[in-house]
C-alpha cells in the first residue's frame, strides 16, 4: 500500500467527486506516475521513491521495483473508489490520497535567491565535473560558446565540436539572444531548431530545453515569467510535438508546465547549496546525474549551465 499520494488540488477535488474510471496509466516516472483520461486530461500523481527510472519513460512491462506488493504498469486502468483508487487489472496497485498531503504542483513552489558571484561558482563546478567525466558526446562541446560570451567562466578543453554540437550551436545562440532580449519569435526558432536535435529516447537538443527551463523555474526569473505568463512555450511545445520521440515530447509538455524530474531539481539544489560539509554529497548527486542515459544527463546539465547564463545576462541588462 503506498500511504501518500500527491496530486494537485483542483485535481483532488476532482478525484473526490468522481466514481468508476478515471483511466490508463500512461508515463511512469521515478517518484510518481501520470494517467490519461477519457477525456485526454492528464492526472499527476507524486508519491515516494518507489518507481524505477530518473525521468519519466513508457514502460512495457511492470516496474522492476517493488514496495508492499505494489507494481505499476504502463497501460493500468484505474479506478477511483471512495479516496482509494485501485488498478481494475492489476490487484496489488492500491492508493490513498490523504488531503493534507495534497499539495499544488503548479502554484507552489520555492524560489532561490542568487547573486553573480554564487551564479559563477556553480557553473564552475558544473563545467569542471563535465570536464573529469571526460565524455564529449552530444551537444557537450558548444560549451565553447563562454569562451566568449562568458569569459568569466573557466572552460576546458572538451575536444573538437561533433556534428551534434555544431548543428546545435546556431540554436543555442538564438535561445540565449532570444531570451535575454525577450525576443518571442527569435526564442521560437531557437526551439524549432534544437527541438528532436540528436539521437535516442531523449534527444540531446530537448534534454538541453529541459535543463535550460528547470533554472528559470529553479529561480523564478525574469525569463520564466515572460515566457511562460503569455503562453508563448505553451505553444511552441504544441507546435513541435511531432518533431520528437513521444517520450521526450512529454518531457517538454511537462517543462512547460513547470514539471521538473525530482532528480533534476535534486542535482541542482545539491549544487546551490554551499555549504561546505556537503561538497562531496554535492558531487556525487551530479556525477550520478551525468551517468543518466548515452548523453541525456551531460546534455540536461549543458542546458542548465545555459539557464545559469542567462540569469546573469538578464541582471546585467
């Protein structure tokens, strides 16, 4: 039995008023699910660390991981019976939804303060740890680009651009202009470009959109709030939807609905926090993180050093 499960509020009100289906299992993500309606609605469910995976991921057969006999599979139908909701096909999936745990996953959050000096330092550290993991696959090597527009920033050697990198480059130019200058059409076609950019479940260009989001949201930024408050990436992700792998489609729909991987936003609270104590916890949370995938993990972390660019950018304009 898992005891808690998060879910929005408007969605709990939802739930509480409804019998019978409420529908099928579609992504499975490392703490938490989401299921598809009838009516196509998506329903997010956050529970403990009891599903395998660090990102959401389609699931052909059940979850290699178990707690007190419960094991979720992609294509469950669940039914909503009373405050409990249970799989019609699969016994062991039982939940309970316990109001005072409900929380809004699209209104609450907690913002980090930051200066240019600490902005510096994480990107530092970010750049060294991709250095020493000595894997220049994906779009590592449009690193290069703070050679100039961040000279600030130490970057190392990372080898010579591959073709991903170069195709990448002229899209990360534009993202970074497009978002300092506040520019919608310029941002539009920066995401056009890197949107289903690279091999694999996940391409390196989306993981790198995915990492450069998680930092406007992280620190609720001049960017975040021109961007998302007119739904300008609402519809740019709609617009490009079929441009990607499903999987990775989904991640960028979530994104753009402020819906971070839990191990995303891990690694990146380990890195802000400065406290010295935790410098080795710090390192090994990003090292586990740029393990994830052939590339995904280095490539999210490209984007997240983008994203920390920008915060600077932004403040000195």
């Amino acid at each position: 039995m898992i005891n808690i499960v998060r879910i929005e509020k408007h969605l709990y009100e939802t739930v509480c008023d409804r019998k019978g289906l409420l529908g099928h299992v579609e992504q499975i993500y490392h703490t938490g699910f989401h299921v598809t309606t009838g009516t196509g609605d998506i329903v997010y469910f956050q529970g403990g660390p009891w599903l395998q995976s660090p990102f959401s991921i389609v699931l052909d057969g059940d979850v290699n991981r178990w707690m007190s006999d419960v094991s979720l599979s992609h294509g469950d139908t669940l039914c909503i019976d009373g405050d409990g909701i249970h799989s019609s096909n699969n016994a062991h999936v039982k939940l309970r939804i316990h109001e005072p745990e409900v929380i809004d996953l699209q209104h609450t959050a907690i913002f980090t303060a930051f200066d240019e000096s600490s902005i510096l330092s994480w990107a530092q550290e970010i750049v060294h740890r991709l250095s020493s993991y000595g894997r220049c696959e994906g779009v590592l090597a449009t690193l290069g680009i703070f050679k100039e527009c961040w000279p600030e920033l130490h970057v190392y050697d990372i080898g010579r651009p591959n073709r991903w990198s170069q195709s990448a480059l002229p899209g990360i130019m534009n993202l970074l202009h497009a978002a300092v200058a506040r520019d919608a059409g310029l941002f539009e076609h920066a995401w056009d470009t890197l949107t289903g950019l690279g091999p694999g479940l996940t391409p390196s260009g989306d993981d790198l959109l995915v990492g450069f989001l998680s930092i406007q949201h992280k620190f609720n930024s001049p960017i975040k709030r021109w961007v998302y408050t007119p739904g300008v990436i609402d519809h740019i992700v709609r617009k490009n939807d079929h441009k990607t792998t499903s999987i990775s489609a989904q991640f960028l729909k979530c994104a753009s609905n402020g819906l971070f991987s839990e191990q995303l936003m891990h690694v990146i609270d380990s890195i802000v926090t400065r406290n010295q104590a935790h410098k080795k916890k710090r390192y090994s949370a990003l090292d586990d993180f740029l393990r994830w995938g052939h590339t995904s993990g280095t490539d999210t972390m490209v984007g997240v050093l983008m994203g920390l660019f920008t915060l600077v950018a932004v403040e000195g304009n």
